[in-house]
C-alpha cells in the first residue's frame, strides 16, 4: 500500500474528527475564518492572487496551491497538478477534522468545492464517495467541482474512478458568479459503507 494511502487509512479511522469545513469564495475568507474561528486554511489560487494569512491562524497550517482553474494544460496558466492534489491530501491528513477549516477559491465554486471533497474523501477513507458528493450538493447548489482535481485525488486516494463518477453524478449544479459560504462536517462516519 502506498505511504499515502496508508496513512489516510490509519489517520481516518483512528482520530476524533469533531471538525467542518468551511468552503467560500476569496471575498468572504476574512469573516468565514473569524467566525467559525479556524484553525486551517487552504487556498486554491493562481499566484497572481496573494492571499495573506489571517490571524489566528498559524502560517504553517495556511496552505496555498497555486493553480489556476482549468481542466486540461492551458498556455500561461498553472494547471492543478500530482504534486499540488498531493500537497492537499497531506494538509487535509495533517488536519484530521479536528477543528474547522476553511477552503476557498476565487468563486467559491469549483478549485475549493473539489479540494474540500478532496479533504474529506481522505480523512473518510470507510465512507462511500457517493455520500460525501451528495452532502456536497446538499450544503451547495452551485459547488462545481474542478474535474481535474477530483481525477487527480481519486488516483492519489487509490478510490478506482468512485470520485469522478460520485461527483459526476450530483450534475452542474446552479450556475453563479459566486457561492455562498456552506459548511460540511469533517466527521461521516455514520453511512458507514451504505447509502442508507
């Protein structure tokens, strides 16, 4: 089993995860992170975008993946790649669900609402992607999550394309200009391996 994937098996069964994730677009990050009072965030944004770092959290528990949000290699854009998915699973491992984090993009619709689902697959790894992607709808009618992303994680996770298809299966969703903030809990552990 690869270290990663092991690691996102004994990390998602044995800690506490009484947590949520707090997805949003760049203009709600400051308000999102004092009142859920965060202790994480991830930023999916093109380096042309700097995003400092708000108190109180911790600039080692402040992640940006500098990528743009496109699917395929796009000339003079950064497209989400191994390396940045594999960064991301890594904080959302170092994360646990324990405590709120928040994600955000520049919309709040599709690189955050594909990392977030990213962060709880891994942190999940008995719980059915179905599940997960269905909840995602729930909380928002316009998450959109980024395609490539989502293929990427799925291959890191080691989920057999159940990623793609759970997120292809929940369709477009409400078309916007800008999401408004949802949360998720970090914890959904009681579908077990059913839908029911």
């Amino acid at each position: 089993m690869p270290k990663r994937l092991k690691r996102a098996a004994d990390d998602g069964g044995n800690k506490l995860k009484d947590g949520s994730v707090h997805v949003c677009p760049l203009s709600a990050v400051s308000d999102i992170v004092a009142r859920s009072n965060a202790s994480h965030l991830l930023t999916c944004l093109q380096d042309a975008v700097l995003v400092e770092t708000p108190q109180p959290i911790l600039a080692d528990r402040h992640l940006r993946l500098h990528i743009h949000d496109i699917a395929e290699p796009m000339m003079g854009c950064t497209a989400p790649g191994d390396e940045h998915v594999g960064q991301l699973i890594d904080f959302a491992l170092g994360w646990g669900g324990q405590g709120p984090m928040v994600v955000h993009c520049w919309a709040g619709i599709s690189r955050s609402t594909a990392a977030a689902y990213t962060a709880l697959c891994a942190i999940n790894p008995g719980v059915p992607e179905e599940l997960i992607a269905l909840r995602l709808r729930e909380a928002s009618p316009t998450a959109y999550p980024n395609r490539l992303i989502i293929r990427l994680a799925d291959e890191a996770l080691g989920r057999q394309g159940r990623m793609v298809r759970a997120i292809e299966s929940i369709g477009r969703g409400v078309i916007a200009t800008e999401a408004l903030p949802f949360a998720l809990r970090a914890d959904h552990s009681d579908a077990g391996r059913s839908l029911s």
